[in-house]
C-alpha cells in the first residue's frame, strides 16, 4: 500500500468516566470520526451517530483487516487508558507501522491506581496477567516491592491470593481497585486471610510484597540456587551458570537458543534477568522437556519456548535466530557447535561448556578456527564428612572447561 493510499488511525485512550473524562481535543476527534472502533464497552460510552463502527468481536486481525481498507476515512479507535502501556495500541502500531497512528492517550490503570495507593509510579513494578499466566508474576515478588497487577477478570485476584500464599508471601497486602475513573471500589486485606468477595471484573491489583517464615524469595541475578529447579542432575550448577549467563549477557529485546537444556535453568535464568527477551530451549528427551515446562511456569518465565528434538538437526527452521546460543549439552557431537555459529546473528555470543575430555577436545578445535576464550572452571562445595557428620570437606564438583565467543 503506497502512503497517499495508507490509512490513518487516531488511537485515543478513554476511562470509566466516557467523554467527560476527555479532553476537548480528544472529544473533537471522536466525534469528527467517520470510522469508530473499539471494545462494546467503549463504543457504548460514545452516543451513536453516523459513523461506521467496528469491534474486536472477530480478534484484532480480523478488525485490523477492515480498518486496512479504510483508506481516506477518519478511523479512531478508543482504547483504555493509556494505549501503549499493556494496550491495544502495541497491536496497532505493530501491525501499521507508528508512522500511521497518532496516539492520544489519558490516564490508564497504572496512574489511577498509583494516586488511589499514594505510591510514586517510579517505584512500582506495572505488570499484567490479563490473557497471560499469573505465575509472570513469580519473579518479581520480593520483601518491600510494590506491584501493581491488570487482572484478567473478577476472579483474578482470589488467585492472585492463593499464589501469594502458596510462595511464602502470605502476609502480602493485596488492594482490589475496581472501575478506577468510574463507580470506583475497594477491597484490601492479607493474601492469607482473603475473602474471596465478588470483585469487578474490571480491577487492577495493588500488592504490598511481605516476605513470611520460609517465603520463596529469589533474586532475578543470575545463579540460583540448584534446588530452584526440578531436575535430575543434568543441571548447570549455580556457580558456572552465574558466569555462563555472563558471557550470554542476556540484553534488551534479544533471543537465546539453550540447546540440551536439560532443566532448562539457563533459559530460565536468560528470561528471568531481562524481561524483555525471549528464549527457545532445545531438548531431546521427553521427561526433560515436561521439566523445562514446569520449571519455567514455577520460576515465572512460562513464555519460554521449549522444543522436543536433537540437535543440531532440531535446529532446521527456527525462529527467530538468536542473538546468543547456549550449548550446555551435547558439545562433542559433531557439527553441533558449527550449526549453533552459522544460526547466530552478527553480534551474537555463543557459550559453550564441556566436562569430557571429547567435548574439551571440540571446544579447543573451534577455538582453533572460530577464535574465542577457553576457561577451564573448578568449583568445590563443603559438605560433611565422617560417620557424625560432624566435621566438613570440600568436595570437587567436575571441572568445567566453557568456551565463549562472540560473532563478529
């Protein structure tokens, strides 16, 4: 579509409270529209006129698909709040590029549910669960941080409060704020005493994070402890894997294949460190595969991507390609770690570790051609020792020799 014949799509933000709650110029832009699009309960706090109105009844592609034939038409689209903050604009300006939309937002949940708590915005966690799994929250809880949570409907924060719980964080403040900018309510208490009262479907959750006796309570830096995961010894231990995960250098927006995951404790930890990345975790066997799942759901990261296969031939197709590769199995099998270079985009890392001296061998002989750092890592754990169990040694862990490179 050329850009004289491109649509133009104003996205405004609206609240509880309609049009009285709009600026003049928002109002004026609603009520020139010739195309109105949005939720039915946005179109109904609009008085009918003579405008075309389309909803998301069909999903937003299907909507999206009429909007693209609105060429030359006032197309606005109402939208809560602020539009770019967990809202449809995001879908919008992804699929019609920012340069075909104007934005013109008002006050979302955040900052009326901000106001209603008396808590700086700054010093907030926003996050949502709305369409996606309520363990997202699992890597944020943490003592003295403030959430504050989109609920995907009524009966979101119940859930949110058995979560709460079942975590350690049972003494947690929970505050429901529901229709904020309309018929506003409030219900308040600890997640271990919830009532489960009726709350509107339309709230946002306020959590005060109170640790209690034994609460789960694990930093996002990388290196958690073992036992944080499911696992059948095939896991990278907490101390390579903290210096792993800094050789990946998790970033902003970028992709990590983890390949013979095993546990999946790195891709975990990737995703767990930069919220914003992705992460594809690549497993022959079954049982470890399910592990991966329920490790990634339990640690909080559940849109992990976990792919049942042998690599390198499992890697054919993948997408997207990765900004860095993992290779914590399978490092001595023959062309693995060629394929995992040829995938990288430019920039990309690739970290590989070995304890057998066939892998040491495949990671000297790519160094050798590809360039890169070999460290050779020898960790020892203090455990007790003789038949009291009182006096301790350390005990040896198998060395790991890593291999780290970087794709020019």
């Amino acid at each position: 579509m050329s850009a004289k014949n491109a649509v133009r799509i104003t996205v405004v933000g609206i609240g509880e409270d309609g049009l009285d709650g709009l600026t003049r110029k928002a109002r004026k832009l609603i009520g020139e529209a010739e195309v109105l699009v949005g939720s039915e309960r946005h179109l109904s706090k609009v008085p009918a006129g003579s405008e075309r109105r389309i909803g998301w009844d069909g999903g937003f592609d299907a909507a999206f698909d009429e909007i693209e034939k609105m060429t030359d038409r006032r197309v606005v689209v109402l939208a809560s709040g602020d539009p770019l903050h967990y809202g449809v604009g995001v879908n919008i300006v992804r699929r019609f590029g920012p340069d075909a939309v104007t934005i013109v937002p008002a006050p979302g949940a955040f900052s009326l549910a901000a106001a209603a708590k008396g808590w700086p915005l700054a010093d907030v966690e926003c996050l949502t669960v709305h369409g996606r799994a309520l363990e997202a929250v699992n890597p944020y809880l943490a003592p003295g941080r403030r959430l504050l949570v989109l609920s995907w409907d009524g009966e979101t924060p119940e859930k949110m409060a058995r979560l709460l719980t079942a975590r350690g964080f049972g003494p947690s403040v929970l505050t429901v704020l529901g229709n904020l900018g309309g018929d506003e309510t409030r219900l308040e208490g600890t997640a271990e005493k919830w009532t489960g009262e009726t709350v509107p479907d339309l709230n946002t959750m306020a959590v005060e994070c109170v640790a209690g006796d034994g609460a789960d309570v694990l930093a996002r830096v990388p290196g958690l402890p073992d036992d944080a995961f499911e696992h059948d010894g095939l896991i990278t231990k907490r101390e390579v894997r903290a210096a792993t995960l800094a050789r990946l250098m998790p970033l902003p927006g970028q992709t990590l294949w983890d390949v013979g995951a095993g546990s999946g404790a790195v891709a975990i930890e990737w995703l767990r460190a930069e919220p914003s990345s992705a992460a594809l975790a690549v497993e022959r066997d079954p049982g470890r595969a399910a592990v991966i799942g329920r490790n990634a759901q339990n640690l909080g990261v559940p849109r992990l991507t976990v792919i049942e296969g042998e690599a390198p031939a499992a890697l054919k197709g993948l997408e997207p390609p990765p900004d860095a590769v993992f290779v914590g199995g399978g490092s001595s099998v023959p062309g693995l770690l060629e394929a995992c270079w040829d995938a990288l985009s430019p920039g990309g890392r690739l970290v590989a570790n070995g304890v057998t001296l066939e892998a040491e061998q495949r990671l000297l002989a790519f160094r050798n051609e590809f360039g890169g750092d070999l460290t050779r890592m020898a960790v020892s754990r203090a455990a007790p020792v003789g038949p009291a169990g009182r006096l301790h040694a350390f005990r040896p862990l198998k060395q790991v020799t890593q291999l780290a490179a970087m794709k020019k």
